[in-house]
C-alpha cells in the first residue's frame, strides 16, 4: 500500500502471517518496499515505512497445535526469525507492528468503535467453502471445479458458518454508484467564457481545448469529409493513421485515440 500526503510518504508491506519462516516472497516485497521507501527519503519527503505480522487466524491456531505450542507461543518464535531477516538484509522500516501488540488491539478496537456509532458496519452471518491457506472463501461453483480443494495448496476446502461484521455499503451506493466524468486535460490561460464550449463538455478554464475545439467548429464540413477520406486511404495502406496507435495484446486490438487532449482505450 502507498500512500502519499503533501511532502509526506507512507508505504506498508503486508503484514505477514507468521506460521512459517520468512520465504522468497516475503523478501522480495519487503526489499521492494524498502527501495522505494530509501527512494522518497532521497527526494526529502518525510517518509513512513511500516512491516509486521498478522498472528491472528485459523491457519495460525492449527499451525502451532500441529507443533504442540500455543498461538502466541508460535508467533514469538517465528517474528523474531522475520525481525533477524529484516535486519540481516538493512531493511529500513520505521515500525514493526504485530497484531497481538497492545497498541494495535487499541487501536483497531478506536476504530470498529467509532464504524459502529456510525451505523457503517452491522452483524451478520456468512457461510461458504473455505481456503484456510489463503485466508479467503471461494464460490460453489469454484468448489466445485476445484474438487473442493485448494487451488494453490490442494488441501481439501472447509465449510465455514460464522458470523461477522459487515460494511453497509447500501448506506454508500449514491456515492460508488453515481457516474464519473471524463477528465478533460486541464491548460492554463484562454477565453473563460462559457459561449465557446458548446455541447463539446469542456468546463470554463479548459482555455486551450475551448479554442481547438472553436475552431473545429469553424471547419467547413468538407474538411472533415477530406480528412476521413484520407485516414481511409491510410488504413487500405496498411498503415495507422494519426492520432492512433493499435497495440496487439493477444487477439485484443486497443485504440488509442487522441482528440481534444482526452485519450481513450477501446
């Protein structure tokens, strides 16, 4: 996650769980994160780069009975391997947080607190095929392709039933739902007069795009028939006409078009 604030930086990796050894992967996030915090401390931005475990989880319950220990007992001896790597390595964080820390507990608990006087999160219940590995559910339908068994483990999926608390969304959906407008390109300068736009969507202030798109207008309409007929005679040509650029990705054709300083992909 980044996170960027005037004259200020945030980036966090994962926080991992701690019921194996620290592997490739967790290095090369940590070491990816680690650069580009070093990267903004460079460029004089006060910057916070955080790391730590998640030691709260099924997979950490039975991960620890498997070796006869307690959760926190497994935890202790795993987060001191990923603080020794950390170290080992010159990993720059600011903070190393775990989940059973005292000031995360407080924390979290501020925060679901002040969801709840709000009205934006309720009780609920959920069931449904789980991935314990992976910490997530999956669809029947993907229980079911996947012989209801793990897709990157192959362990068998459990049913879970359980409560939960859940976001109320509903409470949001004008929000989400309501349609964003195209950003024009912004240009200083220009007529700021609200005549010269027309139906063409430009706002007063888009001074530049006001006038291309005036004097478009303006065109007498065999200029357009003329420049058509052209691009026509460019793409029997075999070649791309300005303005657009095809880029083969597969069997997908994306256009790039160009017009009015707006670009977009089809």
């Amino acid at each position: 996650m980044l996170a960027r604030m005037s004259g200020r930086f945030y980036v966090t990796t994962p926080i991992y769980y701690p019921n194996s050894e620290p592997h490739l992967g967790t290095v090369y996030t940590t070491m990816a994160a680690d650069v580009i915090a070093r990267y903004h401390r460079l460029k004089g931005e006060k910057t916070f780069f955080l790391t730590g475990t998640d030691e709260h989880g099924t997979k950490m319950v039975k991960t620890a009975a498997a070796d006869g220990l307690q959760p926190n007992e497994l935890a202790d001896r795993i987060v001191a391997v990923f603080q020794g790597v950390w170290k080992e390595l010159d990993i720059s964080h600011d903070d190393f947080i775990r989940t059973t820390s005292e000031r995360h507990k407080t924390a979290v608990t501020e925060i679901v607190r002040r969801l709840a006087a709000a009205g934006d999160i309720y009780l609920g219940s959920y069931s449904g095929w789980y991935d314990e590995g992976q910490e997530e559910f999956v669809t029947e339908t993907q229980a079911k392709e996947q012989e209801y068994k793990s897709a990157i483990s192959g362990r068998p999926l459990t049913r879970y039933s359980e409560k939960s608390y859940f976001f109320r969304l509903t409470k949001y959906a004008d929000r989400v739902l309501q349609p964003r407008r195209i950003q024009l390109q912004q240009f200083r300068g220009g007529d700021r007069g609200a005549d010269a736009c027309g139906d063409s969507g430009l706002r007063p202030g888009d001074g530049a795009l006001r006038r291309r798109h005036r004097d478009r207008l303006r065109q007498p309409a065999g200029h357009f028939h003329a420049k058509r007929e052209r691009q026509q005679e460019i793409r029997a040509a075999g070649r791309a006409p300005f303005g657009q650029r095809q880029h083969r990705s597969g069997n997908r054709t994306r256009r790039m078009h160009h017009s009015l300083g707006m670009r977009i992909v089809i």
